[in-house]
C-alpha cells in the first residue's frame, strides 16, 4: 500500500514538473497557435545557461533561475521575431506543417550546436539540496522535486494572476480567443505573439533552474520532454494555464502509478492513446475553451 | 631514321621490330612502376565503424582515442614488418549508432575506400548488419565490443569477434552472484533485472532468464524501461516494492546518472546492485555521479588493475599521459586497443594485402604476448564461428571513485565488500 | 502537353539506361536510394499533396510492410513480392484505424495525432518479443539472411541493377497512379477537400470518406516501400516506425513540392545525396555538423520556399516556355 501512495506523490510531484515545462508550450499553442518543437531545444538552451552561472559563478540555481527567466525571455521573443514572424505575416493561414518543419530544423540546428560547443557529455551538479531527501512517514521525497514543485505551483498562480489582471496580460488572453476581433480592438497581435514567446521564455527559465539541481544536462536533454510536453497541453486544454498543470500531474501520475502494474516501456504507449482519445472525444482538453 | 631500305620485308620486319620493342619497353616501364607502386603503397588501409555523433557519441569518441593509440605505437615501432614496414592507416566512418549507415558505411570503407579489413561496430544491432556486408564482399571483419550472440552463429568466416557473448555476460553475473555467496556466508535468493528496453537490454535479460534458475535463484523483476525516460522514479518504486537481493542494471550512461541518484534519493537496499557494463562504466558515470557509486559491483570486460599481465598497467600509463584529457582505459577503449594489436598481428602473418588472406591468418591466430595480452585471457584465438574461444568476464566494484577488479579473485587485485552498506549508513 | 510527355519518355529513357552505363555499386546503392525515397514520397504525396492531409505518420505503413513481408518470408516462406502486397493490404486495413480518429482533427492536432500513432507503433514492436511462434525479436531487429546470386523468388540479388529496375518500376507505378487519381474526378473532390474542406463538405462531397480512400492508398504503396526496403537493406528494426523517418520522408515532399508530380522525386534527387555527402565528408571529424546543415535546409526552406522547389521552377519553365513559343 505504501508502494502505492509513494509511486503517487512522486507522480505528482515530477508531473508538476512536467506541466511547468508544458505551461509555456501551452500558451504559445494557444495563443500564436504555433506548434513549436523546439520546445526542447529551447528549454536546454537555459538548462545550460543555469549550469554554467552554477559552475563558472558559483550562484545557486534558485537565485540564477532569475537570470534565465531574463535571457530566456528575449531568447523567445526573437526567436519569434525572426522566424516564425515573416512566415505568419505573409500567408494568412499558416500551415501547421511550415511551423512544425520550420521549428524541427530550428531544433535540430540549436542542439547540433549545443553539440558541438559544448561536446555530448552528460553533466550533473551537486548543490546544497541535490540528493538530499525529507523523510515523511516512511516516505522519501526528494527535496529538489519539491521545492520545484512548490516554486512551480507559485510561478503559474503569478502568471495566472498576470493574465487576468494586467492588460498585456489581457491582450494576450484576447488574441488567444479571436485573433481577428482582438485586432479590431486596437490590439497588436503580432506584438502579443513576440511577448508571449517570451513569456514562455520566462516559464522556460525558471523551469530549467528546477530541474537542474536533480537531473542531468546535456545538448539533447530537451528531447525528453517534447512529446510530453505537447500530450499535457492537449490534455489540459489549448490556453489553459490550469489546465495544463493538472494535465502534467495526471500524466506523472499515470506515468508513475502505471510503471508499478505493468511494464513502464508500454506504459510510454498508454499515454500516447490516451492523447489520442482525448483529441477525439474532446480536442479542447480538460479545461480548455471552445474554439474553431 | 637511315635512309630506305632496298626491301620491303626487310622494311616490314624492322616495323614489327620496332612494335615488339615498343611493346616490351611500355611492359618494362609498367612493370618497374607497378612494384614502385608497392613499394610506394606504404599503408594498409583498415576501415573503423563507430559511433560518432548521435547519443553514443561519447563512447565512440573514447573508443576512437584507443584505436589511434595502438596504431600509434605500432607505426612508430616500424609498422607491419612482413610488408616492408608498410603503416597502419584507419579510416574511420560515422555510423551515427543506425545500423542502416552502418551498412552502407561498410559497402562505403570496402568499395570506395579500398579497405583490406574493418574493425567494428561497438553496438550489436549496427555490428550484426554490418558484418554481413562485409561477408558478402569477402573482407575480414574484427568485432571488439559487440556482445550479441547471434554475430558468430551464422556460419560467417569472415566474422571475429572479441567480445564474450552476450547471453554468458548473464551467465557471469549469475556466477558471480553465486561465488559471492560461497565465498561471503551471506547469498541471494532473489534477483530483479532491470534494463534499457534496447537490443543489448533485452539481451542481457534474456541470458539472466535463462541462467538465473540453474543456480536456484528466483527472478523477482523483469523490468525493460524505454531508453531516454525522463524519469526513473517509477521503475525504482517498483524496484523498491520488489524487495530484491540483487538487482541487475543495464542501461546507458544518461540513465545510469539518474538511476542511481533516485535509488539513492529513494534508500533501496538490496544485498548488492550489478551493473552490465555499457552506462556504468562509462568514465563520466563516474565523474558525475561520485560518491553514490562506491560499492556498486560492474561487469566488466577489463579494469585496470588487473594482475594477469603487465601490460596492464604499463599501456594504461602511457595512454594517460598520450591523451588530452588524461583519461584511463575503460572496458571498451582496452578491448578497441588490444584489437589493434590483434589486427596487427593478423596482418603481420598474412603478410599480403589480399583480405582473404588477412582473413586465413586471424583464423589461425594464436597470440600469447604482446601488447593484445591486455586481455584478460590467454591465448587468444578464435573458434570455427569467429568467437573468441576462452573468453571471460570480470567483476569491480567502485572503491573510492576506482574501479577495483574483484572477481574473478586469481586475477583480481581487491576483496570485495559484501554485502553493500545501505544508503542510511553511508558517508 | 505532348513535350510534357516526350520529357518524360526521355526522363524515363535516361533512367533505363543509367545502370548500363554507371556500373559502380556504390553510385548504384545510392541511386537506388535516391528513388527509394523517391518512391516513398510520392506515395506519402497522395494523401499529403493531392488531399493535402499533411500526415506524419507515413513511416506506420513502412514499417508494416517490411515486418510484414518479412516475417512471411523467415517464417512460412512467403515470397516477398506476394509478401509485399498482403502487407500492402494489411497496412491499408491499418490505415482505417488510424485515419478514423486522426481525420477528425484539423491542423496541427491532426499532425500530432499522426505523429503519437508513430510512437505507439515503434514503442510496440520495441517492447514485443514474442508473438506465438513469431519472434519479432523487439529493439534488435530483424536481419535478413544473405543468400547469394539473385533470385525472384527470394527477392534478393547480388547484382544491384536488379534492385534498380524494380524501384525504378515501382516509381513509374506509382507516378501513374498519381497523374490518373489527379486527373480523374475523384482527384477533383481531393483537391476541394484540400483547399477548404468545409467549404467542399458544405457542397455534398463526403470528406471522410475520399480521406481515407487516399490515406489507403498512401499506405498500400508505403508499405511496398517497406518490403523492398527489407529486402534491399536486409535489415529492419523498430526505429523504422520512428517519427524522425516521417519527417524525412514529408520534407522530401515539401521540399520538391507537394501534391506536383515530379515534386517527390526532385526532392528526393536533392535531398537524398545531401545527406549521404554530408554524412560521408563531415559525419567522421565534425559529427552533428551534417544534422546542422539538414536542420539549416528545413529552416531555410520553410521560411522562403515553403510551397517547394517545383512551383517557383514551373512558373520560370513556363515563362521560358512561353516566350519561345
């Protein structure tokens, strides 16, 4: 029994984890309806800029997490600005398929990169908390996993709370719902497109500095999460900031809960047809609203 | 020329004189330029298939370094002396870890290339389709690392494989186990296998099913996680829950790291865990994951400090100092090295060029010194399928960051601790 | 139209009489790859250019194929060319259950839907070992065994201009068959579909049905691909059903053109000995570079020529053509 209920907490507590990471694919999905594979790569980028201010610096992840939100933030905006921009501007209905090609190459080129700057090592750090565990009735609970959780949780109400209250954060939620109507509000899309990438940026940075203290870093560490990623946001709903969290944990739950009852190779499959059920029965996700 | 002739046939004839001499001169000239040309062609070419982008990268770079140290050391000392001192040059050629390039790659090194032998691949699945290539077009071929059984069982003659076979790797560490518990009063009953869901995963598992009841020991987890998982949390619950003697590992390097530090984070206490090798002894496993390995039992092809030959230590020393970073030999580099000497070798009784040759003479290669001594079996010589025949495998266990041979205990330098002190009690 | 028609002719000529003249088997291998994709492409053409249904998922059918035929040949000793058309079938049946759930969806849901069925597939025939007397022999694949000479029967020849006339007849096939569903009514209803799917919907055309009337299709011919794949490599795994080999086939397309004619085939003329250079002077020394230069083509072509190498060509062609004449 006991098995059980650490196989949970620690399906949510990764989980969460995982929907930080989805949080900021989300948003782009669901506002520039940009299906962006280089996610991953990006997500990399400032897993490294965290570990190379932790080795050369000496500042904590926590603290540095800080500066990769920054970086992270223009990273994304740019990267917006320069690629996805021109192709948006200049076909009214942009095929998935040039996002997704043109993304896949941006990927490919930003960890080949990576690969050859930085050689294909696998690095870890060790911090004040890495290995470090709370012993809570029997249970064991990394502390890195649950300080990211706990700053994760933290991180998406701000956010939550940015978009509800703020106007830009407004703007963004307007251009997400009707691109066309938020234009004829006076409202820049394009301009929200750019600040929402790096916004996500910003998720990116902070989720980055999380995950560092506990994993490991490497030119190819985003693939792990792409796939993922991109299950949670449908699950959760395109737009949903909520909703992609809890999807995040109902996938770590599953992912952990599932590995205990049957193989964790095909427990990999389950969740690719639950993502596909999902899109069938209800392609806006859990908690995501109507759209198109 | 003289002026003419009073008669046609003697006309006639000083023609045909002049065309058999044109002839004989351009036979001459081509003659004396093509042993020039043997003389010139100071090199033999052998191709190298290894991993060098792609997520093995590393292990092929590694792999790399130790090839390039024995053909140094072997040109430096005058190269093959049955070919006139003629110099090893290795071509090498990027499989990217697919067995498809790999293919090709060989047709590549063969055809284009010119190569008269191919050493290769590391990974089974790439070695196996690769090898066949090479049977087709009559090229020996030297397979170091690969442990997949079915590489010398096709009736091949152009196959020979160093490497012990994957299904007795399972059959070494179920011996071991067994010694183990001889040896120390205190022995297992129950082992859990868990491995990277890949051909050399499956492999290891499958030769552990089939070992493990011959020695009464009941399997309690048969575990094949997806290579490249995010998290290993899951599998190490189940581990956990499993309630295991012995748990076996077999993954590559990136989730070796994050195995580890959940076992750790999660307090599994098993009697001993026995890594396979692959991951687990790769030199940034260590590096990154410091002091959590310290008693962690691998199977392993080489260390080095085993006693069988001083080979050992002395070529150990000069790769270190010979190399940027400063690096020992791991399992795989010291097998790639000793292979180039067996190659060597091969090439030295062949005394020609001509890969069937080269082929007769590995067949019927017997070396007992030199610097292949490195390998910790003697002598070494392949059987009718290409397999090494006496080849063994060898237990360490990381003792303050080294990894200090242990078993088998007449070639080994240390005792083994056994069992393993739980996580609570460490540092 | 009839120029159009004697370029072929000679297009075809010309391609008839490459192996006599070229005898080198590496170039051989590498043409016949060159056309391999070719082949493939063009078969992903069909529901991706001409329904423009921009599916990710084409390496399923090639992977049903050659396990397929395959495991008829090693098991039951099916001969792989009768092989290749039970997986043919087989692979179109899959295609329904697939096509089912994923044409519901529009835009990128539908290509991720596509892209998730390529990761349940490659995930089951890693993890399967044993299926009843098969063993699928899971992540270390399946290797063909060699038997010399050549032979029909056994779809395997040590000569490879054999394996040059059948791609080569394959992709004359399937060329056809394209130009005939094109210029035929029901390529009429594909190109509506294409265009505005709702728009053609709202005038009676039954979208679903002609869908997956051309994924079918797609995926007959994919996975004869996948038999000939097998039978040439000798060799096949579970990364076959992997995304990244989608991907490689769906750029093929793009990059030529999708839904043209001899856009797949271009593509692939392009495509396929960029990568085999690149791997060949670049893989050794600066390994990643070769992923680089493919990744900088994607971008590259995405961002200034995202309808293909074709339409722009055609457009100059005709200009060309027009001002001659």
């Amino acid at each position: 029994m006991i098995g059980f209920i650490e196989a949970t907490i620690s399906g949510i507590l990764m989980g969460g984890l995982y929907g930080f990471i989805a949080v900021s694919l989300s948003l782009i999905f669901g506002v520039a309806k940009i299906v962006n594979f280089a996610h991953g790569a990006l997500f990399m980028v400032a897993m490294f800029l965290v570990y190379w201010i932790l080795v050369l610096l000496k500042v904590d992840p926590y603290l540095s997490s800080l500066i990769a939100a920054g970086f992270l933030f223009f990273f994304g905006y740019f990267f917006q600005r320069f690629f996805i921009e021109p192709i948006l501007r200049r076909e009214k209905e942009t095929a998935p398929l040039t996002v997704i090609l043109l993304t896949s190459g941006l990927m490919m080129i930003i960890e080949n990169v990576a690969l050859l700057l930085f050689g294909a090592d696998y690095r870890t750090v060790k911090t004040g908390y890495t290995g470090k565990v709370w012993e809570i009735a029997g249970l064991f609970i990394a502390q890195p996993r649950m300080i990211g959780f706990v700053l994760s949780l933290i991180l998406i109400l701000l956010l939550g709370l940015y978009l509800r209250k703020t106007n830009l954060g407004r703007a963004i939620r307007a251009t997400s719902q009707d691109r066309e109507a938020a234009r004829l509000m006076g409202i820049d899309d394009y301009r929200v497109y750019k600040i929402t990438f790096g916004v996500g940026g910003i998720m990116l940075g902070f989720a980055a500095a999380f995950l560092v203290p506990f994993y490991f870093v490497h030119p190819a560490v985003g693939e792990l999460f792409v796939l993922k990623s991109f299950v949670i946001v449908v699950l959760g709903g395109l737009g949903s900031i909520t909703g992609a969290f809890l999807a995040g944990i109902i996938v770590g739950i599953i992912e952990s809960l599932g590995a205990q009852f049957i193989n964790s190779a095909l427990v990999e499959s389950l969740i690719f047809i639950i993502f596909i059920g999902c899109l069938v029965v209800k392609p806006t996700g859990l908690l995501g609203k109507q759209r198109e | 020329m003289r002026g003419e002739f009073p008669s046609k046939i003697l006309f006639l004839r000083r023609r045909k004189m002049k065309t058999i001499g044109i002839i004989l001169l351009t036979f001459f000239c081509v003659f004396y330029y093509g042993l020039g040309l043997t003389y010139a062609q100071q090199e033999v070419k052998v191709g190298v298939l290894i991993p060098l982008s792609g997520g093995l990268a590393v292990i092929g770079e590694n792999l790399q370094m130790a090839h390039d140290f024995a053909v140094k050391e072997i040109n430096e000392a005058g190269g093959i002396k049955s070919l006139n001192g003629a110099k090893i040059k290795l071509i090498y050629a990027d499989t990217r870890g697919d067995s498809k390039i790999g293919m090709s790659e060989a047709e590549r090194l063969i055809l284009r290339e010119g190569v008269v032998a191919i050493v290769g691949a590391f990974q089974s699945s790439v070695s196996y389709t690769s090898t066949e290539v090479a049977e087709k077009y009559q090229v020996p071929y030297l397979v170091p690392n690969s442990l997949m059984d079915a590489i010398t069982e096709r009736g091949f003659k152009y196959t020979f494989r160093v490497e012990r076979k994957g299904s007795l790797w399972a059959k070494d560490q179920i011996d071991f186990i067994a010694d183990m518990g001889k040896a120390t009063g205190k022995s297992a009953k129950t082992i859990g296998v868990v491995y990277e869901n890949t051909d050399m995963g499956q492999a290891i598992a499958k030769g552990i099913r089939k070992w493990a009841p011959e020695k009464g020991l009941t399997i309690g987890l048969d575990e094949g996680y997806p290579p490249k998982t995010s998290d290993m949390t899951p599998v190490v619950l189940k581990m956990k829950r499993a309630n295991l003697d012995i748990v076996i590992l077999n993954s590559y390097t990136s989730d070796a790291i994050l195995l580890i530090r959940t076992i750790a984070d999660q307090r599994v206490n098993p009697v001993a865990f026995l890594g396979s090798s692959s991951g687990y002894s790769d030199p940034s496993f260590i590096k990154e994951v410091g002091k959590l390995a310290e008693y962690f039992f691998d199977l392993t092809e080489w260390t080095t400090d085993l006693k069988h030959s001083p080979f050992v230590q002395q070529k150990n020393v000069a790769y270190k100092k010979w190399n940027k970073d400063n690096r020992d030999f791991n399992g795989g580099a010291a097998f790639c090295y000793a292979s180039t000497y067996i190659l060597y070798e091969a090439l030295e009784k062949a005394a020609s060029y001509d890969p069937k040759k080269i082929r007769d003479a590995f067949a019927a290669i017997k070396i007992t010194k030199g610097p292949a001594m490195m390998i910790p079996w003697t002598p070494i010589e392949f059987d009718a399928e290409g397999q090494a025949k006496g080849a063994r495998m060898l237990v360490v266990q990381y003792r303050d960051g080294q990894r200090k041979s242990v078993w088998p205990a007449e070639i080994s330098s240390t005792k083994p601790v056994w069992p393993v002190p739980k996580w609570e009690e460490r540092k | 139209m009839s120029w159009n028609r004697t370029l072929f002719a000679l297009a075809v000529l010309a391609a008839v009489l490459f192996p006599l003249v070229v005898r080198d088997p590496y170039f051989l291998h590498a043409a016949i790859t060159v056309l391999l994709f070719a082949f493939l492409a063009s078969s992903w053409n069909i529901i991706g250019g001409l329904a423009g249904q921009h599916s990710f998922g084409h390496s399923v059918f090639l992977g049903i194929g050659a396990y397929v035929s395959t495991i008829l040949f090693i098991y039951w000793n099916v001969p792989p060319f009768l092989g290749m058309i039970i997986g043919g079938i087989i692979a179109a049946i899959a295609s329904i259950g697939i096509g089912y759930p994923c044409f519901k969806l529009r835009g990128p849901y539908f290509a991720l839907s596509t892209l998730a069925f390529t990761e349940i597939f490659r995930i089951i025939a890693t993890t399967t070992e044993q299926v009843g007397p098969v063993d699928l022999k899971g992540a270390a694949g399946i290797l063909i065994s060699f038997r010399p000479g050549n032979s029909f029967v056994n779809f395997q020849f040590a000569e490879k201009a054999y394996y040059y006339y059948i791609i080569l007849a394959m992709l004359i096939l399937i060329l056809f068959i394209h130009n005939w569903i094109e210029k035929s009514r029901w390529g009429l209803y594909l190109a509506a579909i294409r265009d505005n799917e709702d728009a053609a919907r709202s005038i009676g055309i039954n979208a679903r049905r002609f869908k997956i009337l051309a994924l079918m299709i797609s995926a007959f011919f994919g996975a004869m691909a996948g038999t000939f794949y097998a039978q040439f490599f000798l060799y096949i795994e579970p990364i076959l059903f992997s995304s990244a080999l989608s991907i490689e086939i769906l750029l093929i397309a793009i990059v030529g053109g999708a839904g043209t004619l001899m856009g797949p085939f271009l593509g692939s003329l392009i495509l396929t000995p960029i990568s085999e250079l690149t791997r060949t002077y670049l893989g050794g020394t600066y390994a990643g570079v070769q992923l680089i230069i493919y990744g900088g083509i994607l971008v590259a072509v995405m961002m200034f020529a995202p309808q293909g190498i074709i339409p722009p060509l055609a457009k100059r062609y005709r200009m060309l053509f027009e001002r001659r004449a």
